[in-house]
C-alpha cells in the first residue's frame, strides 16, 4: 500500500510481519486464549465491513485479538511510535493523529481512508475517543458506522450529574451526590453530602483535554476530609474546569468495586454481558483496576436494567457500583459507552462482545445470550508489576496473599501467547529499562550524604 496524503504511513498487514506470526497456538489449561471458539450467537459473520481500533492501549489491542480468526480486516490507528499494541500481529497498524491533541487531523485522516474503508466500523477506546467521535458524527457517520449511542443518551452518560438524576428516577442507588460551578457553593458540601466525600469533574475528559491532567495532579479523584481541604483542593482543580461533582464518599476496599459489562442492543435489553470485581487498583483509592476478576454478580442486572432502559441505551457499556459495607447495597459509580481495559474477561464465560458488536452495528441478527459468568483473572502486567514494587518496597505487600488474589485462568492486558510479541518489545524497551531506572535513582538518593 502506498502513503495517505496526511503523510502518515499506512503500514502493510502485520499478520506475517514478525518471526512469532505462525506460532500455532498451545494448548494451555490454565489460560484463556486470545483466539477462541466463541459459540456468538447468530449467522456466520459477514466479512466485508473493515474494523477501524482508535488506539492500540490494553483495550485497542484486546479488541484486535477479540476479532482474530474471523476473517475481518482489522486496522488499528496508533500516534505512539512505542506502545506495545503497535507490535501485534492482530491488525494492521497504521500511524494517525491523536484524537486528544490532533481531532481535526484525525477526521481529515478519516475522510481521506473512505476509499480504502468506506463503512467500517470504528470502534473508541477511550473518553476522548468517542467525544471525538460524537463532535464529528455529522461528517463521519455517512461514510463509517460509529460504536457510540445516540446523542442525547451518550450527554446523559458522560455528564456524571445527569447520569446520577436519570439513575435516581429509576430508581438505582446512588451516592449523594451535588454538581459544584464555584467556590460560592463549596459551602453547601457539608450540610448535602458531608465529609469525607470524593471530587471529580462532571465529564471526564474536562481533566483530560489539552494540559488539564497537570492542573489536576494526574488524578481522575481525589477524596476530601474537611471544608479547609476542600477549599485547596478546588482552588486547584479550578483552572482546569470550575465545576466539579462531588460524592459521598462510600466506606468499603477495592473489592468492593463491581462491574456489568455488556453490549446492548434495540429496547436496551443486553444482547452479551458478565460481571466483574476489582481485585487491585492502583492507586488503591481511585485508581485504574490492574487486577479485575469475572464472577457472577447478579445483584446488579436488575437495576442496571433499569438504568438502561431509562437511559434508552444502545452500544458497549460498562457500569462501575461499589458496595456500601454499612448497608450491604451496591451504589452506582459510573458508566462508560465504550469498550474498556477488561473487557477480555468475556472470553472466560464464551463472549466476544467486540464480535457481538460488530454483527448488531452491521446490521446482522444477533440472539441475545444469556450465560453464567465464569471465573477469569485480567491482569496489566506494566501496572502491577510497579504496584507490587511499591508495595513490597513499603512492607505493604505480602507476597502469599497477593499471588492468591490471581486464580487462574488469566488474560492480560498485554501478553498472549498467540501474540506475544507486543509483550516481548514492551518488556524489553519500556517495562525493565524503566523498572531499572527507578532502582539507580534512588540508589543515587541513597548515596548522597545527609
């Protein structure tokens, strides 16, 4: 293939690309694998609608061995000249503009590949992806079939507040919860949600756009203890977006932390879906899950149902409840309108809802199906290697109890051994160059006299 007019390099098929490309695939108990014999309900899969993966992070690249072996051309758009999901010999990986930095380039990316793949379906990995994705629906959506909801349920979904009072009349559980558009109001948090309580912005992505990620210390949410807090902490977080949301702030560990991930078609009714539980996150309080595992959860169909049919939701979702240790009841957290990191963990109970997807958005018949999940661990193997480094450095860590919080099987979010050569370039230029890195410095640290 020859070059867009972008300039960006469109690469040829990786599939026979890398020595590990014809590796055939072992047969292993304990691990589930990247290419399965799903039992997807409905007709064989029509194979003539490309796949185009926004990002090639733990979520892109679990969406490219989701589709392996069903024939589908798959392209992956990556702007990381490094990340590990660049290696994979699931998909073609092309180089194009960031949704994040560059969102007009990206269309202009788009527009120009209509020729190549006019009607593909683009599947979002993250926030930013599919605001991207909705800003430019109108331009986008006559030549691609977008993997987001329809507009005015998808502005329900990512503003937290509007979530919370659709949520509330249909009766879900949810925190109190109060949006916040200026200091003048900060006073009014003691007296409706009281302390501790947990600030985050009313749309994710406001921490997110352009520098704001610096502005809010990195953080997606922090918790507060005290009015005095409070104040500093806003006055903070301001410069990135003056409102905010702020939660109760509900008692209970990680593994209190549940999730129903689906993919749900016509009438909000789940055409896929299973259940999940945190096991680590890192940072602990309000960190990104590094080791997630599947069980069965079935407190939280019913009002997830609810939560969709109010919603009248089509599309990916996963929704996040914690359970309230005092009272035992599963509050809702959040939902995302996209793929996310653990979605593999379908695998483990026979569902493949990228495929699951792809058949509803080109239009295919798909039977509902109705499964028990089964036991499954994901792991990202970059985060927890630095979580338990951390914690083995600080005695926090006892090496016992963490390596039974890893039953098996497992997936993970970068290793597999029909693919495992995004693994062995990230092991060997990113993870362990970086591990050492943190070692020779604070061995300097150590060195210099007090």
């Amino acid at each position: 293939m020859g070059e867009a007019k972008t300039g960006f390099r469109f690469s040829d098929d990786k599939t026979d690309s890398y020595p590990f490309s014809n590796w055939p695939l072992p047969i292993l108990n304990n691990e589930v694998q990247s290419r399965p014999q799903y039992s997807v309900p409905g007709p064989t899969v029509r194979r003539d609608v490309p796949v185009i993966i926004l990002n090639l992070f733990y979520t892109g690249v679990g969406i490219a061995r989701d589709l392996a072996g069903s024939g589908l051309r798959v392209v992956g758009l990556s702007a990381h000249p490094n990340i590990y999901g660049n290696f994979t010999r699931f998909c073609e990986v092309r180089q194009a503009p960031n949704s994040q930095e560059k969102p007009e380039a990206l269309q202009e990316f788009l527009l120009e590949a209509t020729g190549e793949l006019r009607g593909a379906v683009i599947f979002p990995t993250r926030d930013l992806d599919v605001l991207f994705l909705d800003r430019h629906r109108d331009k986008l959506e006559p030549h691609y079939r977008l993997a987001i909801p329809p507009r005015e349920c998808l502005m329900q979904v990512l503003d937290k507040h509007a979530l919370v009072n659709v949520a509330r009349k249909a009766g879900v559980a949810v925190p109190r919860t109060l949006a916040l558009h200026s200091e003048h109001e900060l006073s009014r948090v003691a007296e409706e949600v009281g302390f501790p309580c947990v600030v985050k912005p009313i749309s994710s992505y406001h921490w997110r756009e352009s520098n704001n990620w610096d502005m809010v210390g990195g953080r997606k949410a922090f918790l507060v203890t005290s009015q005095e807090e409070l104040t500093r902490e806003y006055e903070q977080v301001r410069w990135a977006n003056p409102e905010i949301l702020v939660q109760e702030w509900i008692p209970g560990n990680t593994e209190s932390i549940s999730v129903l991930g689906g993919y749900v078609g016509e009438n909000s009714q789940p055409l896929a879906s299973f259940t999940a539980r945190k096991i680590v996150q890192s940072p602990d309080d309000f960190g990104t899950g590094c080791v997630i595992r599947s069980e069965e959860i079935p407190e939280l169909l019913e009002p997830t149902l609810r939560l969709w049919q109010a919603l009248n939701y089509q599309g990916m979702a996963e929704v996040e409840y914690k359970r309230d240790s005092r009272t035992g009841k599963f509050l809702l957290i959040e939902m995302n309108t996209r793929h996310w990191d653990q979605h593999g963990l379908g695998r483990a109970s026979g569902i493949n809802l990228s495929l699951t997807a792809y058949k509803h958005l080109t239009g295919q018949n798909v039977t509902p199906m109705r499964t028990t999940t089964k036991r499954a661990t994901w792991i990202a193997e970059d985060s927890f290697l630095f979580y338990c480094l951390r914690g083995f450095y600080r005695r926090e860590l006892r090496l016992g109890r963490l390596w039974r919080q890893l039953p098996r099987p497992r997936i993970y979010g970068i290793f597999s051994w029909s693919d495992p050569w995004p693994f062995v370039r990230y092991m060997f230029g990113v993870m362990l160059p970086g591990v050492a890195k943190q070692a020779f410095r604070k061995l300097r640290r150590a060195e210099v006299p007090s």
